[in-house]
C-alpha cells in the first residue's frame, strides 16, 4: 500500500526535527554550565591570559549562533570533545564503553520480556486468581524498587550471604582473559571464540546487574500487558471468534494477544526510556564499565563535555530506538499511519 | 430444532446475584423465523449468549434447559459447544466493525473458521473464504479478501461477519441487534440479505431486536421480554392487532407507524387531547445558502453545499437525513457552535452567521437559541448534579441567583416532569428518560425562542421516547417555541413536525409539508428512506 | 432501574436546601465511604500520614542529632540503643532516615505540583485549540521525551549546578510531558462531547467551558499521575544523590545514605543502607497504592 509506506518514511522524517531539538537541548546545556568552562579548562595554575587563550581557542569568545554552528560542525565529526580527566576523546571513550552498557540493557530487556508478558497473559486470563495477584505485588512492588537499592540488597544476599554470585565488580572476573573484541558484547564475542569458559564467567558476572534492571521493567511491561490482554479479550471480536466456534488457543493468540500486543510494543519506548536511565545507576552499583558508570565518574571529576556527550549519545540512542518500536509497530498493525484506530 | 424451559441466567455482582433471564420457555422449529424484542435490561440479549455459553466470566446459566437437536446446551462440554458454535450455530452481532478483528484480514478470519470446523484444508481455503463473501453478494471478493475491517464500511463489515456465521452452513443464525447503528437504508439491505440467505438455506433464525417494528418485517413469530420474563408471544399480525399483555400494548403503542399521531404512542388511559400550537406567518430563521467546507486529508470536504429553508415563528421543522448527509453539521452552525463557511442565517432579522461562534457565548441572543443533545448522557457534565445542569444557563444568562435561581430550576423540573428529589443526583444516578428530561430543562430554561432538537430521542427506548416526544409536543404548546428537529427517522420526524427537509449529500433534496412528504415523495431518495422504513401493521382496536 | 414513567412514585425525599454544603458534605462522606470500602487505599492514607508526621514533627523528636558523630560508635548494628544501628561516623542511622523525610518529600511534592500546573497548562490549551499551537506543543514535548528521562535529569542539574533547588527543577521538567499529554488527551476526547457544547449552548466562553467544564473532569486519571509521580519524583531525586548530584552529604537524604552505605555492604554491615533504602521503597509503595483511591475520591460516577 502507497500509503503505508508514506506513513512509515513519515516516520522516520519526524526523527529529524527531534534530532535537531535534542542537539539544540543538549547544546543550550553545555553552555549553560555553572561557572566559566574556559577556567576549567586551563587548570589550576591558570593566568588570566592562558584562560583567555583557551577562551579564544574554544571558541568562547564568539556570538553564540556562531558557537552553536561550530557545535554542529564538530558533532557532525563526531567530535564530542576531550575529556579533562582522561585527555581523550570524548566520543572514542564512549564508543568503547558502549558495547558494555547494551549488552546489560538488552539482556535485562529480554528477560524481563520473557517474565512480564508470560505473567500478564496469565494474570488476565486467570483473573482474581493466585497468579493474577502475584502480578499484582510484583507490579506494585516493582515499580517501588529503587533500582540502586534492588541492586544492593542481591550483592549483600547473594555475594556476601550465599556467596553464588562472583564479586560485583566490572564485566569479567580478572581471573579470565577478555574475548577478542567483534561486537563488543562479552557473551557473542566469546561464543565466536568458542571460549566457554569466559562465556560462563561474562554471564556470571551479568546475571544479578541484569537481574536488578530486570526487576525494575517487569512492573510496565507486566501492567501493561494485563490490562491490554483484559480488554482484548472483552473486546467484541473475541466474542465473534468464540461463537464461531474458534479453539481457545486460536482466540487467546491470533485474535486477543495479537491485538493486546500493540499497546505492549507502544509501552517499550518508555521502559526504554526507564531502563536507560536505570542503567546509569546499576551501573554504578556494580562497577559496570558501561557509558553511564562513564557519566558518572564525569560528573564527580566535573568533566562536563564527558557527562554532555553522554547526555547526547543517550538521547540518540533512543531516538533510533524509539524510531525502531515504531517501525516494528507499523508492521503488526495495518492500520499505522491511516488515521483509522 | 430448538427447545428452551424455564431458562434462567444470573450474573455475580459485588452486590449478590443479578437475575438477568427468569425461567423463560420457548421453542423454535426447523426453518422458523423466530423475533425475540425487548427494550435495554429486559435479557433477550443474555438469553443469546447464554445459548451459545459465550457469557462473561460471571454470569451463568442457573437453572432450566436448552435442548438443541437433541443435544443439551446446558450440559454440553466445552468441546462439545466449540463444534456446535459456528457449525450448527452461528451468530451476528451489532457494531460488526467492532465484531472483526481489527488486525486480520477479513480473508484469513472467513478461513479460521472453515478451517477450525474441517470445511476447508491449506489448498482449498482461499477458495472457500472467496465463496463466503461472494455468497453475502461482497463485489470483488477476490480483492476484499485481503482488506481489513478498517478499510471497509459499516454495512461491508456487517456482510463479512454474516460470511463468517454462515460460512459452514450452520442451522440456526442468531441476530443480535444485527443493524443497531447502520443507516436505515443500508438496514434494509442487510437484513434483506439475510433473511434471502436463512430461507434459501432451510435455515432457522432467531432475530434480537429492540425495534418490534423491524422484527415484525422479518420474522414468523415474536417473544416478547421484559425484565428478564416473556410476557407475550405469537405472530406479529396478532400481536399488533391484538396485544394481551399491557406492557406489549405498550410497545405496540409506542412503536411509530404510518398512521400513529404522537398522542397514540401513549398509553390509552395518558392520552390527554394535544394542545394546538400555533403557527405564524412571520419568519424567525432563514437560513440563506448556508455552505460548509471542511479541510480534509485528501482535498477539502463539502459538508454543506449551499442550503436555504425557513423555519416560522412557532413552527415545527424536520431535518431528515442518514449519516453522513449534512443535517448535524447544518445545526450546529444554527447552534452557532462552529462558523460556516459562506451563507446568512438570519434571525429574527440579524445575521448571526456573521458573528464568530467563538464569542457568541457572550451574544444575547445566546438565550434565544438552544439545543437539545442526541445523547443525554454524554450531554450532562459528570461531575455536575442535575439541579447543577439545569442552573447552568441561568447563572451564565440571567440575574437569577440564591432563592430565586433554586425556584425557577424547580420550575423546570416541574414543567419537564422530573421529580424534584432527583435534582441533587449526578447523571449516572439517573435514567435515560430523566436524563433526557434534565437536557430538555436546561435547553428551556433561558426561554428560548428557537430549540434544535439534535436526535434527542435516539439513545431511549421506544416507550420512553413516546413520552418525551409528547413532552416536547406540550412545551411546544406551552412556550411557543420554535422547533428544529433533526432526526435519520422520517417516521419520528413526522409526528411533531409541520414541515420536512430531506437532507443528502450535504444538500436538500425535498422539502414540504409534512404530511405531503410521507404521503406522496417527489425525490428518489425520500422514497428510497420510507421504503426503508420497517412497515409494522397497523393495531386495528387503536384508537 | 427506575424507568421515567415510574419515577414520580419512587421515593420522595424533601428536597435538599442549601445545595453547596450538601454537596460538601457528600464529597466528604464519599471519601470515608472509599477508605472504608478499600482496605488497600485506608492503609496507604495511614502510611502517608505518617510520612507526613515525619516530615513535619521528625527533625523534633528522633532520639538523636542526626549529624552528629560519634567514632567510638561506629558501625554498631541495630540495638535498642540505636534502632537501625550507626554509620560510619557513628551518626544514629534511625535519626537520619526519619529526618531525611522532611527533604525528600519537599522535592518530590514541589517537583509534581511545578509539573501538575505547568503540564495542565499546556495540555488543556494543547487539546482544547487544537491546530499549529497544539503541533508545536506536540514537538516540544517531543524532544523533552527523547531523552531518556534520569539522563536528562543528570545532564539539566549537571548543566544548573548542583542544589536541592535544580533537583526540582530538573524533576519538574521530566515530569511535565506526562500532564501536558495526559491532559491533552483527556481533554481533546471531551472538546467535541456532548457536554462541552451544551455548556457553550448555555453561554459558557471557551476559556470557561475549559476551565469549569472540561478540566475537572480530567481530574480523576490525572490523580493516578499525581500520585505515581510522587513516587517517581523521589525515586529520581534519591537517584540523582545517589550518584552525587545535588543533596550533599553530611545531609541526611535517603539516596545518599544508601550510596555511603553502599561500600559497607559487601563487608556485610547492611543496615547502612538497608534502612534508608526501605524507607525509600516504602515511600514510593505508598503513594503508587493512593493512586487509585484518590482517583475514586475525585470521581463523583464512583458515588452511589
């Protein structure tokens, strides 16, 4: 259909102008920054003149038009500036620690999937039952959980108490030697090298970071699914379905799950929304040498063009993830982009 | 073929047990046409679902039996009743867009059910699903098997949901309210469709319904059922001419007929002599080449094209039209909701067209035209008691405060007939008579000269409409005012109006006389509408 | 149900006279016959009581000055002495949880009620003009939602400077696309209602019809918002110290006190950080279960 696919490069074209608004933000916050960023970036034994050299260096002294072109000229090199701290790249620092970040989202995200939609299903379907209220409390409970907190209590129980889990310190204990790196992701670049043995140490070492993170998105998504589920299957071609005699495999998952799934895949982008930020705090609790335990360290140092270029690389990253759930919507549901719902 | 005793259903609610079905008995035989009608909450709809076993998670079926061909429906398993549901039983339901899932093309749902009762396999399927839809006279079936519901119409949709009832053959077709919501026009299509297809088929069916006039059109015999109980059954003629029962009298009475006049919708014993309203030959709104054009997604919509009448000092005008046709548009730019595009709508000899809707709140002629809504419920502020509803206008318009305001909400309460205990209840405490006749009240209260009556009768059932197009009658007389009725039912439209327009396509078709419209259409179309129309029989003891 | 024609017979009740305070009264009534009819709701009104006592008479009556430290008891667990035990410095770990209420719930209830205000704003006149305004909106909101919502926190008080004062700010401003489209929504489905017009028919202006008519009748979801981002706003603010943003210790804060207690637990004294963080969780817990009895309490169709 013509208009469809109209609707989907509609899609996409609206990114643009987010883009822009979100270089715009994260430009308004780099100057925005308390204090005179041409002193922080002289040093301590800075004169007056080797401050205002590094102003005209940096470009500080120009209008700030002028500023901002030059801001997206660098972006547009994949410039995110030098960080204080380390003296390297900003966007260098941040693509080697990106792997890191993704690989415990997603394992976070899938897992938590695989509980959540499961339990949602059943929570509607069997409702007022036991499981129903199991999803209750967890839901409840879930959203309460402060992720640093959830993470914490699992180290003390499972390191300190039980002793299970390895030390919660970094990606892989010292004791195994890092995969080759292909995509960066511990657990792929290991099967690749058919070293099982850094595979069993990289997922131990995953296991409660993910855990925490997972705890924290089975709450929404489990809502979510529940209420959606509910209402699809009060909806009234399920009653169609039933009285032409349909088997109740064929109603429960072609004609309710189906459609109980679009509002699930719409949610995703706002656990996104939730599970990156999550991420940064996760990170910090179990020393995961991601880009938000980067941020971190960043910000204690007041590293500000390392915490900025992790605010924008956040920020596009979910971007092209929200733009990706769309997409994947638009493909289980005909009627995206014609108005009709 | 199918034998009901003493049948009873009840639904578990938070306060105890809710008897919807208590004990009904009846039975249907083979290639009979059976009408079960009934106004909202009097079970004729549970008794279907119940039939099936498709009931919510709360409602069972307490006692009696439901034998069908030999098989207990009651007792049957779940098994059982799937093989039976679609297969010997079939079912249609109202609002068919909602019926299809919206996700699945309307081809693959005719072949989920083929396929689930044996009747087609991976290779034959298409081909089956293609002769459904071609046996509901679907137009190019070979291209809307791959359309989704939401590409098709309302009347498409419901012709699919026939092709999945009837796509195995089954014996008996349930009809649920089958053309609630559908356009008169395309009403008559549809159940002509159906009913071509139960007796070309042998089949029996069982038509729902709360219009005893279109279940007299199509069916054999009729159950009538109110709160839960069947209180009268037997062929339509004899209903009509003879009704036993006096709550099927009052049905009989209240059911718009050819010959009715507003007063014999009553009851006999309430029928009071109408007072005479008068009409004037001074023109109070004219309405000169009114036009609307809309921007819409592809081109601009021409909602209203250029449409002139007249409506005189105490007069009654009807406004008649399907959906879709102009007439909604028409008077909310009388209502002076939204601005239209070119024209005059001159009242009392101002053009008001002239002043922007957006301030016309503040207009003193605001007073002097009101509306009264289609829907009553949607109508009244939920956060709002009636007495709240009624103050409204009277706070914003007049001077009208403390004692003096909480006396004149009185008296409209007094005037529409509702009791005055019900003036502190919020509208879901209310019924849709007494919600109708808050809407009616805050619609009076400013005086109006001029009342738009936008469908006020369309949500209610057929009983309580009688009474509040009888009330409407009296207030006519009482206050003098002047009267637009917009209404898709021509029948309705007649009984309390001098004059009609028939409205199509954004433009006016025929305009005349009452009388003169229904007794002798000049254009195709009024034709076509009052064909359309369910022609019950007349009652021969009416009045 | 009683039908119109039956109606007149029912039973007659005087009519009431003064009709503002009847309606006071019944709002109240309502409310108690909510917390009676939900258990769930009642318990979360009483723990919110209780934050609140802590918030307001806390700093008065712990046992202990919640900064003051005492190295000779350092690191004690939980006795009769000191309920939660004592901290690194020797501070009262009880004291310092039941202080840092007062803290926490001042940024999480500023943030909503900046966001609650501001969001309704942009929303209800988003939804109810429609049009250009209403896109430009949409897009603003838009790019507010593109960041992920704690990073964008961080950057914005990273960015501001660090104080109680840009917690709030920067809570606020994450939050407010969440009333600006809840309120757009609710209001946009009710703009073309049956009511809406009705009231315009009896000479409501726009900005009235908005105001009276179609706002508070969004209330009751919007109650649901409020309450879980309550919860929300704390859980950000306790993040955002958490990672040293804002709040700075000595102050007594629960997202601090977890994060110094966080070294103490893989040498296994827990109630560092055990105690504050269940507070947290506690606080949270308590204002997701009031969502929804609020909303019954706002919703006058939930009376009968």
């Amino acid at each position: 259909m013509a208009g469809r696919s109209a609707a989907i490069i509609g899609r996409i074209a609206q990114a643009v102008p987010v883009i822009i608004g979100v270089v715009v933000i994260s430009f308004i916050l780099t100057r925005a920054l308390p204090g005179d960023p041409a002193v922080q970036f002289a040093g301590l034994a800075a004169t007056p003149e080797s401050i205002e050299q590094v102003r005209v260096k940096l470009g500080l002294d120009k209008p700030m038009p002028e500023q901002f072109l030059i801001y997206v000229g660098q972006l547009a090199h994949g410039d995110l500036g030098q960080s204080i701290a380390t003296g390297r790249p900003v966007a260098e620092e941040l693509a080697s620690r990106l792997p890191a970040s993704l690989e415990l989202t997603l394992v976070a995200l899938v897992l938590s999937c695989i509980i959540a939609i499961p339990l949602g299903v059943l929570a509607a379907t069997r409702q007022g039952t036991w499981v129903d209220q199991l999803c209750r409390i967890l839901v409840t409970a879930g959203v309460s959980l402060p992720t640093f907190f959830t993470g914490l209590v699992l180290i003390y129980v499972f390191y300190y108490l039980l002793g299970w889990a390895p030390s919660p310190l970094g990606r892989l204990d010292f004791v195994f030697i890092e995969p080759d790196r292909v995509t960066g992701f511990y657990l792929i670049d290991a099967a690749l090298a058919g070293d099982w043995e850094t595979w069993t140490g990289a997922l131990k070492q995953l296991i409660l970071p993910a855990i925490t993170l997972a705890l924290f998105t089975l709450a929404p998504i489990a809502r979510m699914t529940r209420a959606s589920m509910l209402s699809a299957l009060s909806a009234d071609y399920v009653r169609t379905a039933k009285a032409a005699g349909l088997g109740s495999r064929q109603v429960l998952f072609t004609y309710a799950f189906r459609n109980a799934l679009l509002p699930v895949v719409t949610t995703l982008g706002m656990v996104f929304s939730f599970v990156l930020g999550a991420n940064v705090l996760v990170e910090k609790v179990f020393a995961w040498p991601g880009i938000g335990s980067y941020a971190v360290e960043a910000l204690v140092a007041s590293d500000y063009a390392a915490v900025q270029g992790f605010v924008l690389t956040m920020a596009l990253l979910f971007v092209v993830l929200n733009l990706i759930i769309d997409l994947a919507y638009s493909t289980i549901d005909p009627r995206f982009g014609t108005g009709a719902r | 073929m199918l034998s009901v005793k003493d049948f009873a259903v009840s639904f578990r609610t938070r306060r105890g047990d809710v008897d919807a079905v208590k004990g009904i008995s009846f039975e249907l035989a083979k290639g009979e046409r059976l009408g079960i009608v009934g106004e909202s909450g009097s079970g004729k709809s549970v008794t279907s679902y119940a039939l099936m076993r498709i009931l919510d998670a709360n409602g069972r079926i307490k006692a009696g039996d439901a034998i069908y061909s030999g098989i207990d429906l009651r007792r049957a398993s779940e098994g059982e009743m799937r093989d039976i549901r679609g297969r010997e039983i079939s079912m249609i339901f109202q609002n068919p867009r909602a019926a299809l899932n919206p996700i699945r093309k309307v081809g693959h749902q005719i072949e989920d059910v083929l396929r689930r009762h044996n009747q087609a396999s991976g290779h034959d399927a298409r081909d089956k699903a293609i002769a459904a839809l071609e046996a509901v006279k679907i137009n190019d079936a070979e291209k809307r098997y791959d359309a989704y519901p939401f590409e098709l119409s309302g009347g498409m949709c419901q012709r699919i949901v026939i092709a999945i009832a009837l796509a195995c053959d089954p014996k008996l077709l349930i009809a649920d309210e089958p053309t609630t919501g559908l356009d008169i026009t395309t009403q008559k299509v549809v159940m002509d469709l159906v009913d071509d297809l139960v007796r070309a088929r042998g089949m029996s069916s069982i038509l729902i319904t709360h219009d005893l006039g279109l279940a007299s059109d199509y069916c054999d015999r009729i159950v009538v059922m109110k709160d839960g109980v069947i209180v009268e059954e037997g062929p339509p003629q004899e209903l009509f001419s003879n009704p036993q029962h006096p709550y099927t009298r009052k049905l009989v009475d209240a059911t718009p007929r050819r010959n009715a006049t507003i007063r014999s919708l009553l009851p006999e014993d309430e029928r009071r002599p109408l007072e005479p309203h008068t009409v004037s030959t001074t023109p109070l709104l004219e309405v000169l080449n009114l036009r609307k054009t809309y921007a819409g997604k592809s081109g601009p919509v021409h909602a209203v094209k250029g449409v002139s009448f007249t409506v005189h000092k105490g007069e009654s005008v009807g406004l008649v039209g399907e959906s879709g046709c102009g007439k909604s548009t028409t008077s909310s730019m009388l209502a002076r909701l939204f601005d239209p595009t070119s024209g005059q709508i001159l009242f009392k000899g101002q053009d008001i067209a002239e002043m922007p809707a957006a301030g016309f709140a503040r207009n003193p002629l605001r007073g002097r035209i009101q509306m009264v809504f289609q829907d009553a419920t949607d109508s009244l502020n939920p956060r709002h008691t009636a007495r709240q509803s009624i103050a409204e206008p009277l706070k914003r318009m007049s001077d009208l405060r403390g004692k003096a305001l909480e006396a004149r909400v009185e008296e409209l309460a007094h005037l529409t007939g509702l009791p005055p205990h019900l003036l502190d209840r919020f509208p879901h405490q209310l019924s849709g008579g007494q919600k109708a006749r808050v809407g009616i009240a805050r619609a009076i209260a400013p005086e109006p000269d001029f009342l738009i009556l936008d469908e006020p009768t369309a949500a209610l059932d057929v009983s309580i409409q009688a009474v509040v197009l009888n009330l409407l009658a009296d207030l006519r007389a009482r206050l003098g005012m002047s009267y637009l009725f917009v209404s898709h039912d021509l029948n309705v439209v007649r009984l309390l109006c001098d004059r009609v327009i028939v409205m199509k396509g954004g433009e006016v078709v025929e305009a005349g006389p009452a009388q003169q419209v229904m007794d002798n259409p000049q254009h195709p179309y009024t034709r076509e509408l009052l064909s359309a129309a369910p022609q019950p029989p007349e009652r021969q003891n009416a009045a | 149900m009683a039908t119109v024609l039956d109606a007149p017979t029912a039973s007659a009740q005087p009519p009431k006279m003064a009709q503002p305070a009847a309606v006071k009264s019944g709002a109240l009534a309502h409310t108690l016959y909510v917390l009676r009819e939900n258990p769930v709701t009642a318990l979360s009104f009483g723990m919110f009581a209780f934050f609140i006592a802590s918030a307001v008479i806390g700093p008065y009556v712990v046992p202990y000055d919640p900064l003051a430290t005492n190295s000779a008891m350092s690191l004690k667990p939980p006795s009769l002495a000191h309920w939660f035990g004592t901290d690194n410095l020797g501070r009262d770990v009880f004291s310092r949880v039941i202080v840092a209420t007062r803290l926490d719930l001042i940024i999480s209830v500023a943030a909503v009620a900046l966001s609650f205000v501001i969001g309704s704003f942009i929303g209800a006149i988003s939804g109810y003009r429609g049009g250009w305004l209403d896109t430009v909106m949409n897009r603003g909101l838009d790019i507010i939602m593109a960041f992920p919502l704690f990073v964008l926190a961080m950057g914005i008080v990273a960015a501001l400077g660090n104080s109680v004062a840009n917690i709030i700010y920067a809570t606020a401003i994450i939050n407010i696309p969440f009333y600006a489209r809840l309120v757009r929504a609710e209001v946009n489905i009710r703009r073309e209602a049956g009511f809406t017009q009705a009231a315009k028919i009896a000479g409501n202006s726009d900005a009235r019809v908005l105001a009276f008519h179609i706002f508070p009748n969004a209330l009751p979801p919007m109650m649901v918002q409020v309450s879980l981002n309550l919860g929300w706003a704390i859980l950000n603010a306790a993040g955002l110290s958490f990672i040293g943003l804002g709040v700075r210790p000595p102050t007594p804060e629960w997202g601090i006190m977890v994060a110094e207690g966080a070294n103490y637990i893989v040498s296994g004294e827990w109630w560092l950080a055990v105690f504050p963080g269940l507070w947290l969780m506690l606080a949270v817990f308590t204002f997701n279960l009031m969502g929804d009895g609020l909303r019954d309490i706002v919703d006058p169709r939930r009376r009968t």
